[in-house]
C-alpha cells in the first residue's frame, strides 16, 4: 500500500469531515495489518480472508469514530 503524504491525509480527512490524527491512525492500523506476519499453515483462502477482515476493521474503527463525533455534535 501506498503511503499518502501528509498533506494528502489532512485533504482527505477535511473532505470526510474527520479528524486528521483518527484518518492518521487508520492509515497505520491498516499498514501495521498489511505487514503483520501470517502463521505458518495458514491456507491462501485464509490469508485473503485475514487481509479483508483487518480491512474491515479499520473501516469501522473509522465509522466508530464518525459517529462518536455525530453525537457529540449533535448532543451540543
């Protein structure tokens, strides 16, 4: 995976309308899951499934954090 700059990471996170740090943070959590170590014995099947759900797991650590600001926001 490509690395986005900086400045490409704060343009997106403007655009989706989150925080910097929490788009960041995602980026490298889904980094440090591309480059974890896959046990031995582990079938081609499997790594591809363990490949989609680490994905899907930043996707929702992202979605958890929209929503956590949608009710701060709207509670204000």
């Amino acid at each position: 995976m490509a690395r986005p700059s900086d400045l490409l990471l704060r343009q997106m996170a403007r655009e989706l309308g989150v925080d910097y740090e929490t788009l960041r943070n995602c980026v490298r959590t889904a980094e440090h899951a591309q480059a974890a170590p896959v046990p031995d014995g582990v079938s081609a099947d499997e790594r591809q499934e363990l490949r989609e759900l680490r994905k899907r797991v930043v996707e929702l650590e992202s979605e958890k954090d929209i929503l956590r600001k949608a009710v701060i926001y709207l509670a204000k």
